[in-house]
C-alpha cells in the first residue's frame, strides 16, 4: 500500500473515532497520533516555536489541574484523576496538531466527510436497534416518549444526546459548506442532509438547535443569491422539515416543555415532568454556588461531592428524590471549580479561536465555535471523553490547518 493511502486511511480514522466506544477511541487517536507524528519525523518537519506557544495557550486550562492537586483532599483523588484523565487531549491535542506538517494537517481535514459517514452510520444503526427494541419484538408495544428513547440512545452508543446533537448538527454543517464533486449525484447531498435533520429533531437538543438557528441565519446571508435562484426548491425543503417536526412526537413532547416552561401551554408543571424546571434548578444551585466561590472556586473534585449534597438534602426538604446533576454549564463548571483563573483561560481559548476563524473566513471553523459556545450554556462539554476529544481535535485542527480556498471544508 502507498504511502498516501496509509495517510488516508490513518485519516479517516481519526475523523471516526468520535463515535467509537471510549477504550477503542483512545486506542484510534493513539495509533493515528503516533503514525502521523512518526510521518512528520521522517519527513524531517520542524514546527515553528510559536506554534508550541499557542498550543500552550489552547490547552492552559489543564495546567489549573496541577495547582489543584496537591491541595486536594485524598478521599477525593480518584475523582480528581478521572477527570484529569478525561480532560488528558485537552491539552495534547493542541500540541499533536502543532508538531505534525502542514500537509498532513490539510490531508486530515480533506477526510471530514468521514465524520459525516460516522455521524449517519450511529445514528441509524441506534435508530434500528431502538425500533427493534421497543417495536418489532414480540409484544413490545411501548408508548413514543423522548425520555425513553434519549435514554435508549445514550444505552446503546455511550454517546449522551446532547453530544451526539452536537456532532449531528456539526456533520450538517461540513455538508452544507462542501463543494459539490463532478459527476456525484447532488441528491445524494441532500438527502443525507434531510436524514440528519431527522436525527437531530427526534433528539431535539435544545443547545444544538440554537446553534444551528444561528449556523443556518449565517449561512443563508453569505449565499441569499444563490437561495434566492431557488426559492420554490428551499421553500419546499422548509416544509418538509417542518412537517418532519411536527410528525416525529419526540419533537413535539420536547417543544411542549418549552411552551409550558414559558407559559404558554395551559397545563402546568415541575421537575417531575418538565426537564425545563430542572434546568431552572440547577442554574439557581449553580448560582448559589457561585456567589459563594466566585473567586478561587472549589476544586475539581470537590465541585461534584457539593453539588450531590446539595441535591441530597433538596430531595430531603422537598419529599421528592430530583436525582444529582453537574452543573450543566461549562462556563459555570469551570469558574466554580477553578475560580475566576478557570472563566478567564476558558474564555481565552474561545476568543483565541474565533478570531482565528473570523480573519480567515473559515465559516466551518466559525460554525464549529457556534456549536461549543451555545452548547457550553447548557451543558458541561469538558466533563465527559466524548466533548473533550470533540473540542480538542477538531479546534486544533481547524487552528494549526489552513483553508486552502473558501468555502472548501
């Protein structure tokens, strides 16, 4: 096998292993990171010095780790290392794009669209299996309710919705922006781009929605000439999209909780049937919180052990057992488990990038940073393997890459 081939397959390695079980997706990021590091030795590259500064800089929000440790209570060590050790390619990643050739950098990017195959691939076979499960077995007859089948989803891929919302909604992106390839079949496009706009709405992770609200606004601004030649063809994928939304009842139940949170629905509710009133719960303990340990926080560690108890005793007082949650706010996650050092560097990164992204008009790096930075309000993306290893690689791919035209992914 050429030498290109191997490069491309270690690429599209990469580009999958979002969606692979978390043992065999660190098994796939080590064996791609060392080929592509032992491909950059041979071919003799030497990173300039001010990329190794700026990938200290990306990834300084794990350096805060090292200050926490030594003051950490040994009773909460173990917690403290799996987070660590979950947060390990927050900072390696930066550094692995950094040391590797520019060439190769452009060759991983060049395979983005095995991201999409990845995405389309779960998210069927999940689909298949929850169908099979709860509809096709002999006398499984269950109710169509988002809550069941959210749960199921996260049961059969370890993927959590809201993640698995994010990478959905970051593989509609890389297709929207992708040049049409002469001699494919452009209803091909589109019709993976209707699947995945299925996928998304049987989820409805409000976050991811948001984010594609803004994703799409932007989009249709940069091409409304090229929309505007076929205005009958989009108002009919608009109609289809929203008559997939209105069809599909998990978007629906989703929807109604929003409209009896706001008050629009005449029925009231609480947490026990309104995942709105939960989310209101949880940011009035997170404020709390923060008003208490704005400025040095608590620690890592000891953020989760607080949280449950103060969801313990909130149990207790109100004769109802709400259950435990984190914060469900990487902004809030971070400045109350590191203080205003954690917000600070956090923010930084984010900033680093978007002016990245915006003085290149790199609009699938500036939609990526959409997706994190709404996903962050209502979600904590850098607790869990899957988000750190979305927002280290694909940052630092995007940072140390180069677009070679526009509008190219």
């Amino acid at each position: 096998m050429h030498r290109k081939a191997v490069d491309t397959w270690a690429a599209r390695l990469l580009m999958t292993c979002f969606f692979m079980p978390m043992m065999v997706q660190v098994i796939a990021l080590l064996v791609a990171a060392f080929y592509f590091f032992a491909v950059s030795i041979a071919d003799k590259y030497r990173a300039p010095l001010k990329d190794y500064g700026w990938a200290l800089a990306l990834g300084s929000c794990l350096c805060l780790f090292l200050f926490w440790l030594p003051v950490t209570p040994d009773n909460y060590k173990d917690q403290f290392f799996l987070l660590l050790q979950h947060r390990l390619s927050y900072l390696l990643m930066p550094f692995f794009f950094a040391v590797i050739s520019p060439a190769t950098r452009a060759l991983i990017r060049a395979q983005l669209n095995w991201f999409v195959y990845g995405c389309i691939a779960i998210c069927i076979l999940a689909n298949a299996m929850y169908i099979g499960h709860y509809y096709l077995a002999p006398g499984a007859t269950q109710p169509l309710f988002h809550v069941e089948y959210r749960m199921y989803l996260e049961h059969v891929t370890d993927i959590h919705p809201t993640y698995l919302s994010m990478f959905i909604c970051f593989a509609i992106c890389i297709l929207l922006l992708a040049k049409q390839e002469p001699g494919k079949q452009v209803w091909l496009k589109y019709a993976a781009l209707y699947l995945l706009f299925i996928f998304l709405f049987c989820l409805l992770a409000k976050a991811a929605i948001i984010a594609l609200c803004i994703i799409l606004l932007h989009y249709a601004y940069i091409n409304r000439n090229m929309l505007a030649r076929y205005k009958i063809q989009l108002a009919g994928g608009i109609a289809a999209l929203a008559a997939a939304m209105y069809i599909i009842p998990f978007s629906r139940q989703r929807l109604g909780e929003v409209f009896q949170f706001a008050g629009v629905a005449n029925k009231s509710g609480d947490i026990s049937d309104n995942s709105m009133y939960v989310r209101k719960l949880v940011w009035n303990t997170d404020m709390q919180m923060l008003h208490k340990y704005w400025l040095g926080g608590v620690g890592p560690a000891l953020l989760k052990r607080m949280l449950d108890a103060h969801y313990f005793f909130f149990s207790v007082s109100h004769s109802w057992a709400v259950g435990y949650y984190n914060t469900h706010n990487e902004y809030l996650n971070e400045w109350l488990s590191f203080g205003l050092a954690g917000i600070i560097l956090l923010v930084a990164a984010l900033v680093i990038h978007l002016v990245s992204a915006v003085r290149r008009a790199d609009y699938l790096y500036l939609y990526l940073l959409v997706i994190l930075c709404v996903t962050f309000f209502t979600e904590t993306v850098l607790a869990r393997q899957y988000g750190v290893v979305f927002y280290a690689v694909l940052t630092s791919l995007f940072f140390f890459g180069r677009q070679e035209k526009k509008g190219v992914v």
